[in-house]
C-alpha cells in the first residue's frame, strides 16, 4: 500500500485568476508537504465552419498548451525544488477532470474566474460546480488576492453546530495551524422577534440567554479541534443576523474564511448552502468549502 500522501490539485487555464490559484496552491503545498497537481483541461471549441481541406491543427494545439503547462511547472520546480509537481492537461470540459480528480486529492484550489464566460460575474461557473459537488475541501482564491493589512493571519470559521461546520472546523484549524493564524469561530443567530407597526413585540426573548447559548454551542463545537491543535489560539465571535453577510464582512480581514457545504435548515436537497453561495459570490478573501 502506498504511503504517497494525496496531492493538493490546482486548475490552471492561463488566467490571472488561476495564476492566484496557483500562487495559493503551491504556498499550501509547501506548507503541507504535499505533492502539486497542476491541471489543465483543453477542450477545443470550433466557432466556424472549416472550409473544404481545411484542418484543425489538434495536435500542435495540444503540444502548444501541453508546453506551456510544463513551462509553469518549470518555474514553480526552480522556485521550490524540494517540492513534487506534476502536471495533467486533460482534454474535455474543466468541471468533469476537476471532480475526478477531487476524488483523490486532499484539496483542490481553483481561482474564482478563469478564462470566457461573462466577465462581470465574481464567481466563474466552474469554480460554483466544483464546490457544489466536489468530495474534498474546495478553495477558491480571488484572481486580485492581495494581503490583508493586518497583524498577524485570520482564519474565520463558520459554526452552527451542524456535522458539516464540525468538518469546516477541523480544516479551519488545520489551515490556522499550517498558517501560524488564529482562528475566529463565528456563530450568527436570529432574532425571534416579530413586531407590530408601532414597534412593540409579539415575542420577548432574553438576549443574554441566547448570547451566552451560542457561546456554548461554539464552545463545544470548537473543543475537539481546539485540544488536537493547542498553539492555535481562537475566539468566539457571535453576531445577530445573517451568518452569510457576517462571514462576507469578517472576509475583509480575514485571509481565509471557511464554511460547511451545507449548515442547520434551509433544503435538504441542495448540495450548497445558501450561506455557502453568498460568501463565495461575495467574498473578498478566499474561501474554503468543506462538505
């Protein structure tokens, strides 16, 4: 049986948001110890008709691009020799080769837009069909990352006392211990009050109560991660309202914001969350989803 660890899997296309990808992909892979796998899928699209004789050069297109990927390999190998990197140019759609490969990767890093499609989006559609079904963690990096002025790295983390945010949490530390960062663990809660047009309420409800509950819930859901990892220090932060707007707020001084796939309520079906949705389409740091 092989003691090979799983590789870290980055989707390059060329473009300035798979460059941050990589840049991303190839920190954590030095951090980690762990093999890169740099992928690329070349899928031929023909928008005209060819005129009679006329041939598409397949093959000198694809050793064009395959050499281009080896060039990027090069340069990341001479930048850091002690590290594995491989290369895969796939050929077909990006989203298929990317799922297959999730299945043996410990985490795929993918920028948030790549090359086509409509420019004004935030989130490219495959970078939204990756997290959506991948089986590993996904991140996903701003093509215009740049460092947060700030002392000392953050890692947020989302907690709502589901099993899926417990396995956000697990990752949020292992990120924070690898990052020398500390980690804040945010919990959101909504008020059950229902008002009348003159503002007086329909429901009363302790404040402090429902504090000092979601103090506990974080607590508890922090702890196990919390002893296997004892040098990262963490805080609770609980906020009143929207989890996802707290997240995308915290994601401006964060340098990674992490969140289950799916959390406590909303449809069962879905394989995204609503809150998982809103912080990769608004997010200004990058984001890790965890299923």
């Amino acid at each position: 049986m092989s003691s090979q660890p799983a590789p870290i899997v980055v989707g390059y296309d060329g473009s300035p948001g798979s460059q941050s990808a990589l840049r991303w992909a190839v920190g954590e892979a030095v951090r980690e110890l762990a093999p890169l796998r740099i992928l690329e899928a070349f899928e031929l699209i023909v928008t005209v008709r060819p005129t009679p004789g006329h041939v598409v050069p397949l093959d000198a297109l694809r050793t064009a691009r395959q050499k281009g990927l080896d060039a990027v390999a090069d340069t990341v190998r001479l930048q850091h020799p002690e590290l594995q990197v491989e290369t895969s140019l796939v050929g077909g759609a990006a989203v298929p080769a990317l799922l297959d490969e999730a299945g043996r990767a410990r985490l795929v890093v993918l920028g948030s837009r790549g090359l086509g499609g409509w420019s004004g989006l935030l989130v490219g559609s495959v970078a939204v069909q990756v997290t959506t079904h991948a089986r590993c963690p996904v991140i996903v990096i701003p093509h215009d990352l740049r460092p947060h002025a700030h002392e000392g790295a953050t890692v947020a983390v989302g907690v709502d006392g589901s099993k899926v945010s417990a396995k956000a949490i697990d990752f949020a530390f292992d990120q924070a211990e690898a990052l020398h960062a500390r980690v804040v663990a945010l919990h959101a809660w909504s008020s059950p009050f229902l008002t009348y047009s003159d503002g007086a309420s329909m429901l009363q409800f302790d404040e402090d109560k429902i504090q000092e509950e979601g103090r506990l819930l974080v607590a508890e859901s922090v702890a196990g991660a919390a002893a296997d990892h004892p040098d990262v220090q963490w805080t609770t932060e609980l906020v009143s309202g929207s989890a996802a707007q707290a997240l995308v707020r915290r994601a401006n001084s964060a340098d990674l914001v992490v969140v289950g796939s799916r959390g406590r309520g909303g449809f069962t079906g879905l394989l995204l969350g609503s809150v998982g949705q809103s912080v990769l389409h608004h997010a200004q740091s990058p984001v890790a989803i965890v299923r």
